[in-house]
C-alpha cells in the first residue's frame, strides 16, 4: 500500500501511541512524503540518549 504523509501525520505518528502508529507499523505501508518533511523533523528532533 502507498501512503502520501505530511510532516504532521509523521510525527504525530513517532511521538504518540495512536492509531496511525498502529496502522504504519501493521500495515508496512510504502511512504512517500516531501522532501521537507525530514528537514522539519529534524528542527523538531529532541535526542533522547
């Protein structure tokens, strides 16, 4: 299955227990999403080591 995400579906999806989480692990869906999707997750990037 392809989805086509935002940033906000994203990281929604890695910071929350949620639904979309629940579906983009079950499902291994194939991703797609614009480029400025990773150049926003990482100004929101909090390192967590």
């Amino acid at each position: 299955m392809k989805l086509v995400v935002d940033a906000n579906v994203v990281i929604s999806a890695l910071i929350a227990d949620s639904k979309t989480r629940e579906l983009i692990v079950t499902l291994e869906p194939d991703l797609t999403t614009p480029e400025f999707v990773y150049e926003e997750r990482e100004l929101h990037r909090v390192d967590r080591r």
